[in-house]
C-alpha cells in the first residue's frame, strides 16, 4: 500500500509569493501573516510536513482560515505548491505533468466534498459510477462496482433513486460511494460531514470508521470540529494561522496540549470518549486481598476507552487491572484516579504520571 507525504509545503497568494516563502523560512521579523498580508500578500499553509502511513485515518483541524483545506487541495494537486513536495506512491505529485497528474487523481486518489455535488438527472447508481465513467470503464463493469460499493455504504436498493429523493446523510453516503468505487487507495475528505445533523453526522462516523475496518483505505479528513477529530483520527494535525502547531494521537493532544491554542480547543471534548486505561493506569497490580473469594477480578485492555472502563470499575471493589493480550498485567487504574482523568483537571493529572 502507498503512503503520502507532505515536505515543506507552502501556499501564498498574491504578490512576490518566493520572496514571501524566503521569509517564512528564513522566520524573519517580516514574516508574521499580518504583516504579509498588508504587502499584499497571503499565507495560507506554512511549511507543513506530515507523513500518513497506509490505512490511516489523518485528520487536519483547525478554524476557518486555518489553511487546512488548501493544504488538502494541494495533496491532490488541485493547487500548486509555492514551495515544498508531495510524494504518494513513490511519486512527486508535484513534477508531474498535468496529463499524469490527472490519471493520477481518476485512479488512485478520490475526493469527498462538503456538499455532496450530486447529478440530479442522474440515478443514485450512475451517480456513484461517475468517476468510473470518467475512468472510460465499461458501463457493465461500472455499475457492478458502483453498486458494490452502494451496498458498502449502506444503501443497498436505492440504486434506481434520484438524488432527490434521498436525505441529506443518504445523499453523502452516495458521494462516499462513489468514491469507493474507483478503489482508489487514497481518500481526501473537505469537511464531509460538516452539513450534516448531529444524529446523521454521527451516524456517518460510524459508517467510516466501519468500512475502514474491512478496506483500510488512507484517509485524509478535514474537519474544523475536535471531537469528530478525536474520534475518527489515528493521528491529528491541529493548524492554526497556515501552521501545523501540533501533530499526535488524539490522546497526545488531549493530554499534552502543545500551547494554549490546543487548550482552549480541547476544554469541552469528551475525555471518556477518547482517553483510554494505558493514559491513566499507574504501576502496580491488584493486591490479592482486594479480590475477595465471592468476586472475580476484574481487567480491561489498554486501549479500553475511558467511558466502558467505568462501567467495569463501578462493579469493582478494587482498582481495575490493565492487561495486554497475553494476560500480563500493565498497570492498575484506581477509581479516584478514573474520576480525576473525567474531570477538568485530567491533563494534568495524566501529565504528573507521564
């Protein structure tokens, strides 16, 4: 499987653009984004370097104006650099031709949008074998993967539906579909669920996180919403002003915020849905008294999330062990311990075991 890399990319807009990457590099005083912006100039991603490993779920957030969807339309070269690489599948992107950079884009990247940019002339089916057709797949052949890949998302039998009479999670589901069909390894998602309901745009969540599970695409997802980062991310890039200020797990960030920025984000995130044992266990097992005879003893893995470890702990008498698969015994998470983790002091809290 491929992966993709970002070196050092830059974006600026407007004028004298190198002689502006020269003094962001170079982090002279004339190089803060409101000073550039006067001279009429705009950075809109600074040197942003990442690399996302193959069936990783690689989520940008940030603000609006962050620079996060330019980065994203750089990856697939819908922009041009003003500096820096993009490598997938051993490939600089960015020193293709437009004629290879474009097989490039109808086979082996797909793009999933905001707004779900359906045809509405044409059937739920010829809608998600769009980038097929565009691909000059045989129509046979098109529409067997086309419904396929419908069957994946959960909407078996709507194939001969419009779009309009879908609704508006059944309508993303279709642009994901579609997607899906060109079996592309690399999936760029701009907001995708951003126009969603809260129940639907949980429920598509779900959905991601289950195909991800059986197809183990890499996924780049961007998204200006921390929780849906927290949840759908293996690792996550936090930008702010054009800037990667932070890159990690969820778990990284939520414990050890890299400034104040990261902090103020994180205040309201559901820390049972993302803290897991290993973050708060501390050394030690469980003492053979605390057991008593009537009651078994209790474990749970490391990556057990906080909120179906209280579940456990609230029928323990004693502290919770954490085991790894083996049955080896990790550490132990006390009750009070589990309780300061879910309140507002947890960071540092975590910190001081770290």
């Amino acid at each position: 499987m491929s992966r993709l890399q970002a070196d050092h990319l830059y974006k600026v807009f407007g004028r004298r653009p190198d002689e502006a990457v020269r003094k962001l590099a170079a982090a002279e005083g004339a190089a803060d984004r409101e000073t550039l912006r006067a001279e009429g100039t705009t950075a809109a991603v600074v040197d942003a370097s990442f690399v996302v490993e193959p069936g990783q779920i690689f989520v940008v957030m940030g603000l609006s104006g962050s620079g996060k969807s330019t980065l994203l339309r750089m990856l697939n070269g819908l922009l041009e650099p003003t500096a820096g690489r993009v490598l997938y599948d051993g490939a600089d992107l960015t020193a293709l031709s437009p004629r290879e950079l474009r097989a490039v884009r109808s086979k082996k990247i797909s793009m999933v949008f905001q707004h779900f940019a359906l045809f509405p002339h044409r059937s739920v089916l010829e809608n998600a074998a769009y980038g097929l057709e565009v691909q000059g797949v045989p129509r046979a052949e098109r529409e067997k993967r086309a419904a396929e890949a419908l069957e994946l998302c959960g909407l078996g039998g709507w194939e001969s539906s419009w779009p309009d009479e879908l609704s508006g999670g059944m309508q993303q589901r279709v642009g994901l579909a579609r997607a899906l069909a060109t079996d592309a390894d690399l999936l760029l998602m701009d907001e995708s669920f951003s126009a969603l309901d809260p129940l639907i745009r949980r429920d598509m969540q779900d959905q991601l996180l289950v195909l991800q599970q059986k197809l183990k695409k890499t996924i780049v997802f961007i998204t200006h919403d921390l929780n849906e980062a927290m949840r759908l991310g293996d690792r996550i890039a936090v930008m702010r002003d054009g800037r990667i200020v932070q890159l990690g797990s969820a778990e990284d960030i939520l414990v050890r915020p890299a400034d104040d920025y990261v902090a103020s984000f994180i205040q309201d995130v559901d820390r049972t849905r993302v803290l897991t044992a290993a973050a708060v266990m501390t050394d030690g097992a469980v003492a053979p008294g605390d057991c008593p005879a009537d009651c078994s003893c209790r474990a749970v893995a490391p990556d057990t999330l906080l909120a179906d470890l209280c579940a456990v702990s609230a029928l323990a008498p004693h502290p919770v062990a954490v085991e790894d698969a083996d049955g080896t015994v990790l550490g132990v998470v006390p009750q009070e311990r589990l309780l300061a983790a879910m309140g507002s002091l947890a960071g540092q809290e975590v910190t001081a075991r770290a």
